[in-house]
C-alpha cells in the first residue's frame, strides 16, 4: 500500500490498512525480518468479528 506514518525522529512505521471505512483499529507489530504475512490467519478471522474485510 505504501502508507507510512512517523513514530519518532528518523523513523518511519509501514501501514496496512486493510478496510479504511472502518473505525476500529488492531494494531499487529512485527519483528525483524518478518512482514504482514506473519498475520495471514488473525486477518482472515477479522470479518468474521466485523473488525475489517481481508485482502
């Protein structure tokens, strides 16, 4: 998606918003060297619980 936000000096966090019209926000964090992908099964159950709508 390309979105990012600052979260201090000199430091940048990648965003993945997977429902924008949604006002309920999760908050997944990884560590080096994983990516979104760590998060494949917690995002598929998401709209099951009318959080967000996956990819």
């Amino acid at each position: 998606m390309g979105l990012y936000i600052d979260v201090g000096p000199n430091v940048k966090a990648d965003v993945e918003d997977i429902n924008p019209a949604r006002n309920k926000t999760i908050l997944f964090i990884h560590g080096w060297p994983g990516n979104h992908n760590l998060f494949e099964y917690q995002l598929n159950q998401l709209p099951k619980r009318d959080i967000g709508s996956s990819k």
